[in-house]
C-alpha cells in the first residue's frame, strides 16, 4: 500500500488545522453545545474569571450576542455570573468546575489519540512541541485581531462592533 500522507508543509499544516476546527465542532455536539459556546467555555475556562466585555471581545461576539450566550452557559450549569472582589459593581463569569462530565467524555478520544501521538516523541521533542504550542497559540490571536481589524463588518444593521483585546491565558503544563 502506497504512503498517501502529503508532504508539502503547507497541505500537512492545513490538515492539522481542519482536523482541529472539525474536532472542535463534533466534541461541541457531543457535549450539548454550539460550536461557540465550547470556544466561549475553553475561553472561560483558561482565562479563570473574564467579564462579559472581554469574552466578547475574544470571540468577535456583540455583547448583546455575548450576554444571551453566558445566559444559555449559566443555565447548562456551566458558568456562573459573581461579583468582582475588587469592584462589586463590575461582574465576572466563571466556570463552575475545572471539567465538565459531558465536555470530558467529548474530549476522551482525543486526549486518548494525542497521548498515542505524543509517545512516538522524545522528552526533548515534546518540549519543542510544547514550544510551538505557546508561540502559536498568541501568534493566532494577534492573527484573528488582525483580521477583525481589517475587516469590514457584515452584521446586522444596528448593530455594534467590539473591539478586541488580548487577555493573558493561564500557562498549561505539557503532560504527555
């Protein structure tokens, strides 16, 4: 049987990322989710505690689009609206827990996949992995502001654009 796997960086590369997007959207199904609540929940998640303001600037969201969407996360006991400690008129949300049962199982084959993937690599190489992980990860998001910023916007009349800030992520340990 012949080796189909392309070798042009550039069709390797778009593959990665389709597989991820496609990933993303099917592991959103299985927990009951859009495929922008599961990004808006992974926001959530890593960033801690975000307002409503930020994570609308994060997902490109109105903040009208992005209150309806905490409403529908706060009511699938995924998030949770508290009081900021330092100013009590400005409200954050939360997640609930660190996992959710059904976003856990969604995720399962993946992470199990992954793991597969990563054992075929040394220490070394998953550190270098990892490397690329970190640099890219901000390098899409001044990427996706980029295009937003250059972009015109197609919405709704009446509606308003939100500007987009970067907002420090949690740091994640590689685990294997």
């Amino acid at each position: 049987m012949t080796d189909t796997t392309p070798t042009d960086p550039h069709v390797i590369f778009r593959q990665y990322l389709d597989a991820v997007g496609l990933h993303g959207m099917a592991g959103a199904q299985a927990a009951g989710l859009q495929p922008t609540e599961w990004y808006a929940l992974s926001i959530i998640t890593l960033a801690g505690r975000i307002t409503s303001g930020e994570l609308a600037a994060r997902t490109g969201l109105t903040t009208g689009a992005t209150t309806r969407l905490i409403d529908r996360l706060e009511q699938g006991n995924f998030v949770r609206r508290a009081a900021d400690s330092a100013d009590r008129r400005r409200v954050m949300v939360e997640a609930v827990a660190d996992t959710f049962p059904g976003v856990e199982k969604a995720v399962e084959p993946a992470r199990r996949r992954i793991a597969e993937v990563l054992d075929r690599y040394t220490p070394a190489q998953r550190e270098v992995l990892f490397d690329y992980f970190a640099h890219a990860a901000p390098a899409f998001r001044a990427a996706t502001e980029e295009i937003r910023a250059n972009t015109p916007d197609h919405r709704r009349p009446g509606r308003k654009p939100t500007k987009t800030t970067t907002l420090p992520m949690r740091s994640i340990s590689p685990s294997p």
